[in-house]
C-alpha cells in the first residue's frame, strides 16, 4: 500500500508540473522592460519610453507684461545665463481729487518710494551697491505693453539712487520704521511743478495728460560674474507710491500721487545679453547642442522647443491606438539650483493657426494638478500628464509636433533653471507613453 501511494504522488506531481509548463507556454510574451512594472500598469496596455524627442532652446520674442503682480527692478550677472536687467514704466494718479495745499505752499522734497517684495539673487551678494535712476516718461502708456518696448522718456533724470540693497530692514522715516523700501529723492523742480498743477487736478485723465508717469531703470555698471539682484517691487503696497512733502504759512503737509494695481497702466521691460555665456550663445546659433541641455529663464529669456517627429510612426499599416497615458518628463541638471531657486511652475503650450500660444487640451479640460509642471522638490523635475495632446497628434497627424516649455509667470518672476536634454548621461528628457492597440 504505501508503494502505491507514494506512485500515485510521483505521477500527481509529474503531471501538475506539466500542466503548469504549458500553461506559461502559452502566455504572451511581454513588452521588453514590462516585467519590472506594478500589475495595474501591466493591464493598461502597451509602454515605451523610447519615443524621438527633439528638444533644444530658443529666445522668447516678448511677453505681456502690463499690470504685472509685481515689478522687477535690478541687475544681475548670473555665471550660467549672463546679464539680464529689468526696469519698469508706472503712471502715478491722484491720492483726491482738488486738494489745497494752502496760502503760499511751497515743496520741500519729492520722493518716490518703491517697497519691496523680496529678491532673486545669489543670497550673498545681494549686499552690493546698485545704482538706479527716474525718469519722466513723455510717451503715453497703453493697456497692452510688452516686455521689449521702450518709451521716450527724458534723459535728464529726476533723481538717482546709489546704495545697498536691504529688502528685509524696516526704514526709518521721522522716527518711524516703516517696512524695507527703496526711497529716492526727486529734483525739487519737478516738485515745483507738480505743486503749481492743481488746475489739473479735477481728475486723474487731465492730470496723466501732463504728468504720463515715470520710468525706473537700474544704471549700475560693470557688475561682475555673480553679482547683482533683481527686487520685486510690490505695486499693490500704500508705500510704492510718489510723495511732495510741502509747507504753507500755517503748517506743513505731504500729498501722494499713487499706483492702482488694477486700473494704472504699468509693465515692465526686461533685457538680457548673452554673449559672455558661450554654452548658451551657440546654442542658439546651433539647435543640435539642446541634446544635453536646455535654458528656461523668466522675463522673456529662454524658452524650450521641443517636438516629436516620429510620433506618426505608431500609425504604420493602418494602426490605430488609444493613449492611456503620456508622461513628459524634464529633470532639472544636478548642481544648478544651490543658489537660485528653480521657477514653482513651468507650462507647455501649442502654437495655434494664428501663430499665437495656446494652452493645451490636457490643462484645460483637466485639473491643473493633473497637468502638472510644478517643481518636485524631491525628484529634481518637472513633469505633464499630456494624453489627450499626444492622441490628438495621432489623430490629426498633419498637425504641428512642436510644443514649448517656458516658466509660468515670466512677466513677473525671475527664476530661472536648467533642464537636462534628451541625450543628457544622467537622467535625460523623455516622454513616457502608454497606449492600447485597436486595430
């Protein structure tokens, strides 16, 4: 009995191992790579991560940048993106209408006041002396101005500053500490003159007719490799604001002339100069160099072209597939951001048919979280959840590959990074797709 058993066993065994073989036999072979992936990623499909990306920096033209949150004021020599200065043009408008300034008032000092917002800057340099200069604007502002346009302005300057810049010490002001703040004196002729206008002072329109605004720009010179800062000026601050300190025969008083953040016509102009920062100088003249890097930079710097060009190829002989998932991912280079902080928030955008930017279908008809393009902190990148674009492309294949990466808010910050490009050694671009074959 117990040799009979013992067979039955050998042979129960022999057989559910053979069982066993064939039915692993006859499973499909998987994806190359799809073995390592969690069983939920398994079910939704084919994956690659292979797909041609072509990718390489370019200059932005200009942006629009009337009414920004903030104004950004300052020069700044970065050792990766070379020197980029910002200044701004403001109208001012009456703090009330009609005011009397009293028997025989005359102007003791003018000054303009900008408060500040913070800064971006090599935290240990932010302590060198800069120098800046205000201007009378003699062109009218409009509603709509961009990042690269310039107005006449009078050369004379109203009045200068020269100092070190301290955006966290209160300032003190008639024995008063008032919050951190730039304070630059103005001429007292242009006191005089704004003292002898209350004739046009019945309204902000007559008075913008002769007073246009003012124009702020950095004049500091020669700033080194490193050196320098762009502040944020706050226009939403009661002290950015233009102030004539005057006395009549009886007391003494001041009127402002200020900044409505919603209604004063206001924008910034930013430059930037690229010539001593040789890598990102040729690439610009040479798009093959992007393969290792790329350049984002606020206040219309540098932007990120990129664009699948073999995308058709899934479509050959006729098939026809659905996007699942399509991750593009863009790691910032190690070692770039020690000292300067990356932008919160990056975009892509599609050029559309008018040759304008537009947002794309995945940002619009999904969350912003799902979207995606804020910093990962943890992981160094950036990254889209974009289905819906790629399978768009895959259904309209005459429609335009390319897509740009640029910073969100670039007509208001000045951050700027570095992203690795699509051959980088280390942790390249790429886009990661997930899809299901239909036919």
């Amino acid at each position: 009995m117990q040799n009979i058993s013992k067979g039955k066993s050998s042979r129960f065994l022999s057989a559910l191992f053979l069982f066993l073989l064939i039915l692993n036999s006859c499973k499909k072979p998987d994806t190359v790579g799809l073995e390592v992936l969690p069983p939920d990623d398994r079910l939704q499909g084919e994956h690659t991560d292979t797909i041609t990306v072509i990718a390489y920096t370019v200059e932005e033209d200009s942006l629009l940048t009337s009414k920004p949150s903030f104004h950004i004021l300052g020069t700044h020599n970065d050792p990766v993106f070379g020197l980029s200065s910002s200044s701004f043009y403001s109208q001012f408008i009456l703090e009330s209408v009609n005011p009397d300034f009293g028997p025989n008032a005359q102007v003791d000092s003018v000054v303009l006041s900008l408060a500040y917002a913070g800064y971006y800057a090599d935290i240990m340099k932010l302590g060198g002396v800069q120098s800046f200069s205000v201007h009378r604007v003699t062109e009218d502002l409009r509603d709509s101005m961009y990042s690269n346009e310039v107005l006449d302005y009078q050369k004379i300057p109203l009045g200068t500053y020269e100092g070190l810049i301290d955006t966290r010490d209160s300032v003190l002001i008639d024995t008063i500490n008032l919050p951190p703040q730039m304070r630059i004196k103005l001429n007292n002729s242009f006191g005089n003159e704004l003292l002898s206008s209350q004739s046009i002072m019945s309204g902000d329109s007559l008075f913008l007719q002769q007073f246009k605004g003012l124009y702020i720009t950095p004049s500091t010179e020669n700033i080194l490799s490193g050196m320098g800062s762009l502040i944020y000026i706050d226009p939403r601050s009661g002290y950015t604001k233009l102030t004539m300190y005057y006395h009549n025969d009886t007391t003494s008083g001041d009127f402002d002339f200020k900044i409505d953040p919603t209604t004063t016509r206001r924008f910034n102009h930013f430059d930037h100069t690229y010539s001593d920062v040789p890598d990102i100088a040729a690439q610009l003249t040479d798009s093959t160099l992007g393969a290792e890097k790329l350049y984002l930079q606020s206040m219309a710097g540098l932007k990120a072209k990129i664009t699948f060009p073999y995308l058709n190829n899934f479509l050959a002989n006729g098939q026809k597939i659905a996007v699942n998932k399509a991750q593009l991912i863009f790691p910032v280079t190690a070692g770039t951001t020690s000292r300067l902080s990356p932008p919160a928030r990056v975009i892509v955008l599609k050029m559309g048919t008018d040759g304008k930017e537009k947002l794309l279908n995945d940002y619009i008809y999904e969350s912003a979280d799902f979207f995606g393009g804020y910093y990962n902190s943890t992981e160094k990148e950036y990254s889209f959840n974009i289905p819906r674009h790629i399978q768009g492309l895959l259904t309209d294949t005459t429609a335009d590959k390319t897509i740009y990466l640029r910073v969100t808010g670039a007509g208001a910050t000045a951050n700027r990074c570095v992203i690795n490009g699509t051959q980088n050694p280390n942790k390249p671009l790429k886009l990661k797709l997930t899809y299901t074959i239909l036919e």
